[in-house]
C-alpha cells in the first residue's frame, strides 16, 4: 500500500483530505484510555520501536471518515463565525478504538439576541443550530486501524450550549475507558456510560450538586430564550480506579445577564459497573484525581492549588489533607510530583507519600504552572521559564539542562521524543519535538501537528506503538512516527 509523508512546511488539512490514501495501523493493544495517558504521566512508551528523528519522515496514517466539531470556535458573537464548538475533550485510545466525546447544539429553542439580529441570519432567514440552547451530547468510537467510524452513541437534547457569548467557555472533560466501558461527562454534569465495544448505553447518573444547579440554569435559559455565557470552568475529567469511577465537580462560574452561579470545588465516587454513587464530598479536588495504591487500600490523591487531600477511593474517607498550595500532576510508585505556589512563585517538587502526609523530597524553584510535566522512567522532564529540565523523579538530582526559548504550553511525550505545544489556547499552536537522551536533548524542529485549539486544559493527543491520534479542527488523524516498522 502507497505511504507518503504529509508533514512540511506545506502541509494542510485540506491537501490530505484530497491526496492521501487511506492506510491500516497494524495495534497490539497500546492504549490511551484517559486524558493523561495510561500512568496519568502524559507519556506513551515505545519499546522495541525506532521514532523518526523530524517532520519530513512522519507518516499520515488515516483522516477520519466522518467530521467532528470543532473544540474552541473563534467567539461566537462574530457574524461571520458559523462553525460549532463541541468541547475541549481529548481522544482516548483502548482496545484498538479511539474514542471523542463532543455535543452538537441541537432544538427549537435558540437564544433571542441572535435570532433577532439580521447580521446573524444565514440563508433564507434561517439562524443556525450553533444558537440552540440545547445540545445533544455524542460519544464517537472509531477503528484505530483506519478512522472509520465503528459507532456513535447519542444522548437528545440531553445538554446546554456552552458555546454561546464567550469562546472561553466549555468543558474540557475527555472521556475514560476502563473494563471495555467508555465513561463520558456531560455538559450538565451527567456521567454517561457505553459499552466500549458496540456503545450500548450501560447507565446514566447525575453528579447531583452539580446536576442540580445546570438543569435549573437550562431551565431559565429555555424560558428566557437566552444562553448562558461560560467562564472557564468544567474542567474535572473522570478517572478509573478499580471498580471506581472518580469524577470531579468543579466550581461553576456563569456570567449570565441575570445572575452569576458558582459553587465549591468536589469529587463524587460511582461504582463503574452500575453508576450508584459512592459517595460524594466537599473538598480540594482538581481537574484530574490520581489514583495511588498503598498495600490492599485504593487511594486517590485530590489537589488544586489551595490544598491537597488523600482520600479513600471506595469510601471518600479522609486520610489526611495538607494546605500547602501545591497542585499534584502525578503518582508515581510512592512519589508526588507536584508544583508548589503560584505563577512567578511556584517551584517543582518531589514528595514521599505516606499514610499520614507527603514528605518533601526536593523542589526545583521558577516552574511553570502552566505545563504539566512528563515522566519518562526513571527521569522527570519539565520547562522552568526558557529552560528544558531533566531530573531523577526521586532525588530531583539534575541531569541535564538546555535553553528551550519561551513558551507556555503543555508537554507530551513517547518513546524518546518529547512534543512541546505552545499556546494551545489562541489558535497559532506549534509543536517543538525533542530527542531526550541519558544526558541531554537534541532539538528536532517544530512539526505542524495541526492540534485543535482549547482553553486552560490542553488537548493531548492519544498516542500508543508509535501511532499519535491528534484531533484536528474537523476530523480526527493519525500519523506514524516511526521507521522501519
């Protein structure tokens, strides 16, 4: 079958769509099952595979056969703007399937001012969809082996249009694949379960706090033919921990005409195979809980900048809790990373986990906040200003050290190579691609990913045996990364 690289200096997503031909990923079961990857150490191991060392090499595998929506839509008050934003959710990849959950804004009812306004007609008089209130939420499961669509699951009018008046909004909730179920968050706060292998609907349960509140706020919304305008939040992505579904309830804040709603920040427990809450409670849970097991017990370990708590994941115990403003990323074994403070103040630090608290390890000073960093065995790699940082994940000991130039943007690795995507969030993304040695880094260029746009949480690809999943502004792609496969 015909291979051709697409990535240069010339690439777009239009070229592929009418040049490349459609090629089959042979997968041996790697997985990205949640937005942080299989460790929640954003990285994808590549054993056994040789990576290619720039652009001109990679490999586009398969465009997908069906469009998606767009994640973050320029604003959505501009005239000219007819396209759509479905969320800021990541693929995940399981079982040979790559997973996307995304809304569709969807009903008769369509908020006034833009109905009302001629600038905002399309054609014939008729407003688009984008200025429903209400949104249909959608699960779409296509084959990892050649983007064509296997099933898509969806739930009618079953969310509320998050994409309306201000293009911060939106969820940036990717679904979780655990024990060939596909665990999706809707937009009112709904944990939605399918089967993995046919998107049978398994359950349905509300996070009821904040469940409650949304669907009262949809319900003004309907009445009053106006949609809520979204202010950064929603950004809780749910995790699998044995038979446990963790998902956060994130503050809300709206900024309607009306009223402003907010609430606390929380983390409510299912059982994954029947969706009965657990247990549900009050505390400083971030976007994304991390699982830790300490001898027959399954913990989790909650921050988000104001505290950090260690609970019980089947119980919702407290085991112990710390107001050190420390915001974990990942568990590693018996160690913490996590960055410590704020913005111009936070440093990087190492932790020992223990029963009754963390026991600082080392911390690295001028981290920052933005980028999440990223586990590659034994060796820690982080951004600290305009420097690339290597550190050994359990004394902090510096390996090695480059000047990277500035940039805020988001990190995720595979194999040897290291992607550094800067500003995910206005619409120009680039991708640098490092080679992380034993001793240092070689710089491979920036490489047009085409990586769709987001706000606050970054969209990472989903990547396993040398394949990356990247979604696009209209479809979902997958490129080969290595050579001689």
């Amino acid at each position: 079958m015909v291979t051709k690289s697409c990535i240069n200096k010339n690439w777009s997503l239009g070229m592929v769509l009418a040049t490349t031909a459609v090629m089959t990923v042979a997968v041996r079961g790697a997985e990205w099952p949640a937005w942080n990857g299989p460790n929640q150490d954003l990285y994808a191991p590549a054993t056994g595979l040789r990576l290619v060392s720039g652009p001109e090499v990679v490999k586009e595998v398969w465009v997908s056969d069906e469009k998606i929506p767009g994640a973050r839509a320029a604003d959505a008050r501009a005239v000219e703007q007819t396209s759509v934003s479905g969320g800021y959710a990541s693929p995940v990849l399981a079982d040979g399937r790559v997973f996307l959950y995304y809304y569709v804004p969807n009903g008769e009812v369509r908020d006034k001012r833009f109905v009302a306004d001629t600038k905002f007609q399309f054609g014939n008089g008729v407003t688009p969809a984008k200025w429903a209130i209400e949104t249909d939420e959608w699960i779409h499961c296509f084959d990892a082996r050649t983007g064509k669509t296997l099933w898509k699951t969806r739930y009618e009018k079953a969310g509320l249009n998050w994409g309306i008046g201000f293009n911060k909004g939106g969820p940036a909730v990717s679904s979780t694949v655990a024990d060939g179920r596909v665990f999706a968050v809707s937009t009112l706060g709904e944990v939605l379960c399918v089967e993995a292998k046919g998107g049978k609907k398994l359950w349905q349960a509300p996070i009821k706090e904040r469940y409650e509140l949304l669907t009262k706020l949809r319900e003004e919304c309907l009445k009053r033919q106006e949609a809520p305008q979204f202010n950064r939040s929603f950004n809780g992505t749910p995790v699998a921990h044995g038979d446990v579904l963790l998902v956060p309830w994130f503050f809300i804040r709206v900024q309607h005409p009306y009223k402003i709603y907010t609430h606390d920040k929380g983390l409510a427990a299912f059982d994954a195979a029947t969706g009965k809450q657990l247990w549900s409670k009050e505390c400083h849970a971030g976007s994304v809980p991390l699982r830790w097991t300490r001898g027959p017990r399954r913990l989790v370990i909650v921050g988000n900048g104001y505290g950090t708590e260690c609970l019980d994941a089947n119980t919702g115990e407290t085991l112990w809790k710390s107001e050190v403003m420390f915001r974990p990323t990942t568990v590693q074994g018996d160690v913490m990373i996590a960055i410590k403070g704020k913005e111009k103040e936070a440093c990087l630090a190492g932790y020992r986990l223990t029963s009754t608290g963390a026991e600082r390890l080392w911390e690295q000073p001028g981290f920052m906040t933005y980028a999440m960093p990223v586990v590659m065995g034994e060796r820690l790699v982080a951004a600290s200003g305009d420097r690339l940082l290597m550190l050994d994940l359990t004394s902090g000991r510096m390996l090695a050290e480059i000047e990277s130039g500035k940039w805020d943007g988001a990190f995720f690795g595979c194999g040897d190579l290291l992607f550094l995507q800067s500003d995910f969030v206005h619409g120009n993304a680039q991708c640098t691609v490092w080679r992380v040695k034993t001793d240092g880094f070689d710089n491979l260029g920036k490489w047009p990913l085409g990586i769709e746009t987001s706000y606050t949480t970054p969209l990472h690809p989903a990547m396993g045996d040398g394949y990356v999943y990247i979604r696009t502004p209209e479809r979902l792609k997958c490129l080969d990364i290595t050579t001689g496969r």
